[in-house]
C-alpha cells in the first residue's frame, strides 16, 4: 500500500497523492518515511523534502523549514515557505546567494545571513542549477 503525501505551505498545496517513499531533514538527520513507517512528527530544517512516485519518478520540493507527521500510511509536510523547481527564480536565487555569501565572509557570526544562504542554496539546488554550492543542501 503506497503513502499518501501531501506538502503545504500556506500559499499552496505543491503536491498531494500516493508516494512509495518521502525523504525528508527532520532536526538531527535525514530520514525516510516507507509504508507502515511508526508514527513520527518532527521540525523540518531548510532540505528538499523528496516524494518518491510509485513506479519511477519523484518530485524535490524547497522546504525551508516546517514540520512533518507521519500517521498510519500518511506522511504531511507543512512549511510557512516551500517551493516547487519551477516556482523558484533562480536569478533571484543567485543574488541572494551572492548577498548572503558577503555577509557570511564580513561576519562568520552572522546567523542571519547563514540562514539567507542555507535558502539561497537549498532553491539553486532544487531548480537545478549548477551553482548551488554545497552548504548543507
């Protein structure tokens, strides 16, 4: 029996039908969610969230940040801001990465702008482009 997944955000519901798997980054790791998986909820970091679709395929969500819950054979994602590839503007993407990566390198410190490029880097990897840098994402 497949999953039935949903992911919203308060903007959109990005998906909703049946999945063989979900992969997700709950707070201390990722995780896979499979048929009959035990009960779970847990705060989402900024990751894409993976639906895998029965038979082949999968769609990648931009998840930044939220909460999944896993009951019975239902696995549901909410997030105050997530994104499909083609939701994302990726020229939009690269500049805020380029901003954030100098306010990185002036103040290593600065939660904020980690933050701001961890999003950065999370949508230029979700839309595919091939300047995401590897910072977790």
């Amino acid at each position: 029996m497949p999953l039935h997944v949903e992911v919203v955000s308060p903007e959109d519901i990005l998906y909703e039908g049946e999945a063989d798997q979900v992969v997700c980054r709950p707070t201390g790791g990722e995780i896979a969610f499979l048929p009959g998986h035990q009960p779970f909820v847990g705060a989402l970091e900024t990751y894409p969230v993976r639906v895998l679709l029965p038979g082949s395929g999968e769609v990648v969500i931009a998840v930044h940040g939220g909460f999944v819950e896993v009951r019975g054979d239902r696995v549901t994602v909410l997030s105050d801001v997530a994104e499909l590839p083609e939701q994302i503007d990726v020229v939009r993407a690269r500049t805020a990465k380029e901003t954030a990566e100098a306010a990185v390198a002036s103040n290593p410190d600065d939660v904020e702008a980690a933050a701001a490029l961890a999003r950065a880097d999370l949508r230029l990897q979700v839309a595919g482009s091939t300047t995401a840098a590897a910072h977790g994402t």
